[in-house]
C-alpha cells in the first residue's frame, strides 16, 4: 500500500485512497508517530462516494478521528487532483459537511463549512476568549503580542472546554498572526486552518478586519481568508513531499 506525505504550511499529513471504510486509528498513530513511523500531524483516507467526488476520513495524530481540517482538506485535495481522483473544481464529503475545492498548481482554495457561534464572549485564566466551530470547535483570544501565547494556559483552556486554543494579534491592513494548539496532536501545530478561520471570525465579529485578511501562523508562511455569501474561503500553498509503500505487515492489518 503506498501513501504519500503534504505538507499545508507546516501542517502535515500522510494521504491514501482506499476501497473500504473502516477503523483505522490504529494506522494513524503508529504512521503519525514521529520516532517510529512518517510523522505527521494526521491521516487522511479518501473514499469512494456515489454523490460527490469523493469522502475521507481524518485522525489526528493521537487516533482520534476529527470532524473536519482546514489545512487537511487543501492537502487532501492537492493529493486527489494530483491522483487523477477529481479534477481542479472538486467537492468531497466530510463529517463536517460538504467542502468546495479548487486547485490551481500548488495553490489550492477550499470553502470551509459555514461557521458558527458557540457562546458570546467570556472570561477565563485572565483572557477574553471568543468560542466558535469552523468545522471543530476553537477558543479564541486576541492578544496585543502574539509572543504572549501561553502554552499551559492554553492545554488547560483545551481540556477545560474540549476546543482547539487560539491566540492571535490583529495588525493594521487586515493582517492576522496565529498560533493554535490543537487537540488531538495535544501540541502548538505550525499552522491550523479551521483554527485560522475561527480568527478571522472572531476579528469580523468585533470589525477589527475587512472581509479578506492575510493570515500568518508560526509556520511565517501567508495564507488567506476572506468572508463572501456567508461563507469562509481558504487558500493557501499546499507541497507535495514524499511517496512511500508501506510494509506488508501494516498493508495486510489497515489497507
């Protein structure tokens, strides 16, 4: 079984296609595991599908399966049009909804699922935190420094409300800096698009930005976003790393 390996601005992921839905978290944190296996920040599994062009499923890099990946479903579409699975106009199926994708060369658009407001704001650990789901949930907490992005405050806002935890900084000409930790890589990630998202939501809401920002997250790279017809468009850089077979052993047990 061959898989191969993108990278969504730091984000990474091992892809493959396959005949069969089933279980597969075991895979993903045995392929995920950096020591031992590729290493990646999660697994994607494209599957057939009579209505759209294709399905997938998703892990993170702990096994667990997420709804929905912003930067996941730009590499998962690179991976399918480079596959000859969709053509540059796409649309695939996730537990989040529908996504609209567009490839063009290495640069692939998505629209993510329509947003929505879990909570209004609140206070917790000294931050004002906005909450949201992009397609997962996230807590957002707009600071004047993005330095100040706490890693422990941020796994206890994680645990305590069971989101992703963003910081961000908002700069003059609609230009957003973000850092993420995500649940189910339980780490600070180079970069998270639905986490993004969940930014450029929380700066709309409050006006603090026009309806298309840059977006930069610790990985330095630029992406961006922008509101249109009540839904959130991604684009960004997606590369193609690396193509690998896998062992016999792990072929016969996941394939």
């Amino acid at each position: 079984m061959q898989v191969e390996k993108y990278s969504a601005n730091g984000n990474d992921f091992i892809v493959f296609h396959a005949d069969e839905k089933k279980e597969r978290s075991g895979l993903a944190k045995i392929i995920c595991d950096r020591h031992e296996g590729v290493g990646a920040d999660g697994l994607i599994v494209i599957l057939p599908s009579k209505e759209y062009d294709f399905e997938w499923q998703f892990y993170n890099s702990d096994g667990s399966e997420a709804s929905m990946c912003g930067n996941g479903s730009r590499a998962c579409a690179l991976y399918a049009f480079n596959n000859k699975l969709a053509n540059e106009q796409m649309r695939f199926l996730t537990e989040a909804g529908v996504i609209n994708a567009h490839v063009d060369k290495n640069m692939v658009e998505v629209e993510l699922t329509t947003p929505k407001k879990i909570r209004e704001p609140f206070e917790d650990m000294g931050f004002v935190w906005h909450h949201y789901n992009t397609g997962v949930e996230h807590l957002v907490t707009i600071v004047n420094d993005i330095n100040k992005f706490d890693f422990a405050i941020a796994r206890k806002m994680r645990y305590n409300y069971n989101s992703n935890v963003n910081f961000i900084t908002i700069l003059e000409h609609n230009v957003l800096l973000v850092r993420t930790y995500e649940r189910g890589v339980e780490e600070e990630t180079l970069a998270c698009g639905t986490g993004m998202a969940a930014s450029f939501c929380a700066a709309l809401d409050l006006k603090k930005v026009d309806h298309f920002v840059k977006v930069i997250p610790k990985s330095r790279d630029e992406l961006f976003l922008r509101y249109e017809n009540g839904g959130i468009f991604f684009k960004g850089e997606v590369r193609y790393t690396f193509k690998a077979d896998l062992s016999k052993e792990l072929s016969e047990v996941f394939s």
